[in-house]
C-alpha cells in the first residue's frame, strides 16, 4: 500500500499523518523531538505509525530549524560582500526605536559581525544602470581575504533588484574561490527595493543555509536508505510546498513552515464545513501561534520580523501572517523579581520535558498545571507517555511555596496567565487590524490547542470552537492539503493614476512567467497541471513608507485598474481606521502568486473502535471551582452526538476541555463543535 506521509518537527513532538493513496485511510503518530538529530525523530514517529519509507509515494516535511537557528544565535559563520560604503546597512538598519520608552531596549540582532563585512567596489543606479563596473581582480582579493573558517557568504548590493548581474558574477567567482562555501544572492530570495530589509533576508538566508541543507541532506539519505524513491517536499511560511532542493537554495522560505501547514488545514477544514471566516490557533509544547481565515484565505504578507517586530529580523519573504507567543505546554512558571507569578517564554522542551514526563524535568509547566487540575489523565495513548502526576504536584507545590499560595491556586494561576499571553496573540491578529473576535470561528489544534480553547473563546466573546480530528497532529495533516506555490515579486513605483497599463500588463506576464519556470522544474510531483496565478499590488499614500499589499481582482488590468483605488481606501480604513480618498495611490510594488494543486486522496473517516468507558474525576476549572466531570473517549464519540459541560474528552495526542455551560457537538468526521455557555444552565 502506496501512503503519502506527513511529517512536523516541533520543540517538543514530532507528528506524523499518514494517508493511504488507495483508501484514503489515516495513520497518526506523535514522537518526542530528538534536538541532538532531528533525523532520529522523523525516523521513530514513522516506525511509531507502523509505516516504512518505502512505503511512502512522497513525504511532505516541515520543521523550525531555520527559525531556531536564528533565534538561538547558532548558524553559519557568515559573511557578507555588498556595495562600497554599505557595510553597515545590516546593523544600523532604519535606526528607529519602536519601544521608545523602555530604558533597558536591545537593538535588533545583527547576524554578520562587521569584521565580516566587506565591501566591493561596484554601483548601480536605482533603475539599473551600471555607474561602476566590477573589479574581477579587487574582487578575487576580497574573497581570498575572508577567513578560512567562512561558512557562508551572502552578496547584496545597492539597486540589485533592477540590475542583479553584479550579485550573479559576484556568486560565480565566490562560488569558483570557496568551492565548499554555500553562497547566496539578495536576489535569489528578494526582488524587491529597501536595501536594509533585502540585505537582513540575504544575510539570514546565508546563515541558515548551511544548516538546513544539510539536516535536509541528511534526511533524504535516511529515507533512501530506508528504501524511499518518492519526492521529498518541504512546507513554505507562504502556505505552499517546495523540493528540498529549492528549499537548500532559499532555506529562509521554511521558517515558519510548520505553522503555516497548521493554519492550511484550518482553512481547509472550514472551507469543508462551510466556515468561511476563522482564527487558527495552534498551541504545541513550545509556543501558541494565531492566523486569520478570510473568505477561506489565510492572511498573508510579504515581509515578516523573526523574533517580532520590536527587536526582530525583517525577512522579504512572503509568509502567512502569524503572529507568535511562548506560551506552550512546556512553558516553564517561575516567579519574577517583583514576586509575581510569569509563565515563559522558556520551555522545557522534549529534553527535560515537563515534570510529568518523568525524564528529569523539575520546573513548573502549563503541562504539569493541566495533570494538577485534572484537565490532563494520566496518558496519551498516540505518544510514548505515561504522565506521572505526583511529579507535576511536587513541581507546582515547590512553585506555590515560594509564591506563598496553594498548589491548586498555583495550578489555576499558571493556566490563566498563559491564557492572558495566548489571548493577547489573537487579540494581534484580530482587534490590532480592526476586526473583531467575535465574527470568527475559533479552530483549535496542537497538543495544548483543545485544553485552552473554550478559555480564550469565552475571554474573547467568540461563540464558537472547533477542534478537529486528529487535533493533536493537526499541523501534519495540513501539509496534507497544502498545494505547490511560488510567489514572485518586483519592485515597480508609480502613482496609480500615472500607470501605462500596458507596461504594468507586461511586467505581470513576466513574473507569472517566472512563477511558471518554477513550477515546470516540478515535474516529479504528483499535482494538476493547471496553475492558478493571482496578482497584488503594494499601495501606500504617496509620503507613506509602509504599503498594504491587495490582491486584484479577476480581469486584466485594464479591466480593474479603475476599481482599485476604492477597494484601497477600504482597505486602509479598516487596518488604520481611516483613510484618505483626496490623496493620491502609490504603487510600489507586483506580485504573483502560482497555485499548482497537489494531488490530494480524500481522507477516510476513523472507523468506530469499541467504546471505552471512563470514570468521571474531579476537575478544576478556570474560574477557581472543581467539578465532578464526565470524561469521555474521543474515538468512540460518533457524529450526531451532544452532550453538556462540563467534560473532558481524551483523545489519543491531546484532551479537550468542554467548560461548564458549554454544549458539544460531534460533527461528521468526527469534528468537535464546542458552543460557549450553549448548554443548560
């Protein structure tokens, strides 16, 4: 039996989701992260799904190792060639100070120390003209200088973006001088202006590189070796999926590769249960992540900070607008200076792990809260865990003493802080941009996602919960239905009402041009021939620094040009709350999105097992009162039935809390409808 597997590294598991290329039938598994070789965890959650490499038509693969790298300050060692008198762009950036207030800011991290960055003495003028050629023997000597121990080089130079043959000869020779270097051009990865944030995208995807080709390396020679023949697919932080041999050259693509999935099969899970408006909630051992769903899309942009906006890297790169907080069910409580009560950002990971794991963990996590208040049973039966709830009491009632409170107070206030920090990450995508909660649907997944849920739901006002099936390895089921894409973009700056049509119309056909070279080199990949292209454009106020991107409407451009100056308005007065009809429209910016759908195989609805009774246990809930709460098996609830909180329903990776009050319908497929304060009073 051919299956195509589908593989999510996170800090704390790694999750499988099989389906069967005949049947449509699902396989899951959940393995603990191994940090010390990735590989060994991809390897065993395979193993664990009773599934061989072999048995795989192709596996599609996301992780965090790139984000990771970058956070942890552990990549290559890398340099940088750019234009003369440009070497300090990457370090002073736009010299703003977002946190004005804060005495003790950081400014943002610089990834390349300055020793490092050297400058070739070439330019070009900002509508590519060539002012200064290159020196082929200046730059044979400066690429001869570098240390021996130079890992990466990454070249950006000033208006490449109209004229990249300079980055290209430059990559060439680096590539002839320091054969075993990995090499990377701003333009390979941007092809946009703004020479800060271009050169901070080469300088991380130079540093990464390294890294993630060879973890990539080194798990399509374990999976050959294990007998697989198939493509290996990598997830994109843009929603899409790409070889691995696209992903080695622009590594920078993957940061957020494995979120990404996660709100892809959210959003296809609405769009199957006819749910066209939602937020994605996913929250893992390590951190909570929330995305909108618009119309079935997911909220997108084409620039991303790694490590938030405030001290963070910008990236030109497109990614789906996620907006992140460290807030996991490893996330660690401790007491700060002030004597207060604060819940991470520091996991536990899978090495300690949390208390209850019983691996030598002793901190206080969100994990061993949930095993005190009884929210959380004693087992996982889809991961290798037996939790062991005398060490969560030993880790809460340790915390508790230096608090000067009760273990169960303590329990409670560990949940609700970490539900303050998670309800603050959907506030950033909803109530910050103008919308609010309370159109939405909430779709909650990972392991913690159903623990937490109908807590954010009911802070938030928001009616409505589901948690899919299979939620505790949702995240891998949506790079089962994320497509082939490729985005491509060009800097182009105009007043709108200026525009040549024809030549905006030719520029566009270039790019989806592009788009389409891309997805020709994809031959290997089991999807449809059709491709889909969609276009924006980047608008701003003439005066304005920062754009809102805009997809087009159906049509050429002749046809919607007229139409895009009101939808512009509309748009800028529902992110800022107000808009400027008087003032003219600049264009900075085209894009062009391909969509090349991936051949998918409908999955099977579980088969029924044998009902399993449970006894109800006591349970303490958020609101400081422990109930008496009917618990139930999760693969034996069938489609049809409702029942009242408050309840706990164990599903093999993940239990999901049913607050008091709530009312909780299984749909088809196995689906759980939560409706906050929809039962019996």
């Amino acid at each position: 039996m051919s299956w195509r597997i589908a593989v999510d590294i996170g800090g704390t598991f790694t999750d499988l989701v099989a389906i069967s290329q005949q049947g449509g039938d699902v396989v899951r598994a959940k393995s603990l992260t191994t940090p010390a070789r990735l590989v060994d965890g991809v390897l065993n959650a395979i193993n664990r799904a009773g599934l061989r490499a072999e048995d795989a038509s192709d596996v599609v693969h996301g992780s965090t190792i790139a984000i990771n790298a970058i956070l942890e300050q552990r990549g290559a060692r890398t340099a940088l060639l750019t234009t003369r008198g440009f070497r300090d762009v990457l370090e002073m950036g736009r010299k703003s100070r977002p946190d004005m207030y804060n005495l003790f800011f950081r400014p943002r991290l610089c990834l390349i120390p300055r020793d490092l960055r050297l400058e070739i003495d070439e330019r070009v003028t900002f509508d590519g003209q060539v002012l200064r050629p290159i020196d082929n023997g200046e730059l044979r000597e400066v690429i001869d200088s570098l240390p021996a121990d130079v890992e990466s080089i990454a070249i950006c130079f000033l208006h490449s973006y109209a004229h990249p043959e300079h980055e290209i000869e430059v990559a060439r020779v680096a590539a002839e001088r320091r054969p075993h270097v990995y090499v990377t051009t701003s333009t390979e990865v941007s092809g946009e202006f703004r020479e800060y944030e271009r050169t901070s995208t080469a300088a991380a995807n130079a540093y990464v590189g390294p890294l993630v080709s060879s973890y990539l390396g080194d798990l399509r020679d374990a999976l050959v070796k294990d007998g697989f023949t198939g493509p290996l697919l990598i997830t994109q932080s843009n929603g899409g999926v790409m070889t691995a041999g696209q992903a080695m050259r622009a590594p920078i693509r993957t940061t957020e590769s494995g979120p990404a999935a996660g709100v892809n099969g959210a959003a296809w899970l609405g769009r199957q249960l006819g749910i066209s408006n939602l937020i994605a909630f996913d929250m893992g051992g390590t951190t909570a992540k929330a995305c909108v769903v618009i119309d079935g899309v997911p909220e997108s942009a084409p620039e991303y900070y790694i490590g938030g906006r405030l001290t963070g890297i910008p990236v030109q790169a497109p990614f789906l607008e996620i907006v992140e907080v460290g807030a996991g069910g490893g996330s660690i409580g401790h007491v700060d200076d002030g004597g207060g009560l604060r819940v991470g950002p520091i996991s536990a990971g899978s090495v300690p792990g949390p208390a209850c794991y019983g691996f030598g963990g002793t901190e206080a996590t969100v994990t061993d809260a949930n095993v005190l208040a009884g929210k959380i049973g004693s087992d996982f039966h889809g991961s290798q865990l037996t939790l062991h709830r005398d060490r969560a009491v030993d880790a809460i009632t340790a915390l508790a003493e230096r608090l000067g409170i009760e273990p169960a107070d303590c329990a409670n206030g560990i949940i609700r802080v970490a539900n303050s920090i998670m309800a603050n990450a959907i506030r950033a995508v909803t109530i910050e941009r103008g919308r609010d909660p309370r159109d939405f649907t909430l779709v909650a997944y990972g392991g913690g996602g159903p623990l937490h849920a109908a807590a954010l739901a009911k802070e938030l006002q928001i009616s409505k919960v589901i948690v899919p099936a299979g939620s505790g390895t949702f995240a891998a089921f949506g790079m089962q239905v994320t497509d082939l894409r490729h985005d491509v973009a060009r800097t182009f700056v105009g007043e709108l009402d200026a525009l040549d049509t024809a030549t905006v119309t030719d520029a566009f056909g270039e790019l989806e041009a592009a788009a389409q070279r891309f997805m020709d080199a994809h031959d290997d990949i089991p999807a449809e021939p059709d491709i889909q292209f969609s276009r924006r454009l980047d608008l701003r106020y003439v005066g304005q620094f920062h754009p809102l991107t805009l997809e087009l409407p159906a049509g050429s451009f002749a046809d919607v040009r007229m139409r895009i100056g009101g939808l512009f308005h509309t748009a800028h007065e529902q992110r800022y709350g107000h808009s400027a009809e008087a003032e003219p429209i600049e264009v900075s910016a085209l894009r062009v999105t391909a969509v090349r759908a991936v051949l998918k195989q409908v999955p099977a609805a579980d088969s029924s097992p044998a009902d399993r009774p449970l006894p109800a246990r006591e349970v303490l809930f958020d609101g400081g009162e422990t109930m008496v709460t009917a618990v139930f098996h999760g693969p034996s609830l069938e489609p049809g039935q409702t029942f009242v909180g408050p309840a706990i329903v164990e599903e093999d990776t993940t239990h999901i809390v049913v607050p008091p009050k709530a009312r909780a319908i299984v749909l088809p497929g196995r689906h759980l409808l939560i409706e906050i304060d929809g039962g019996e009073s």
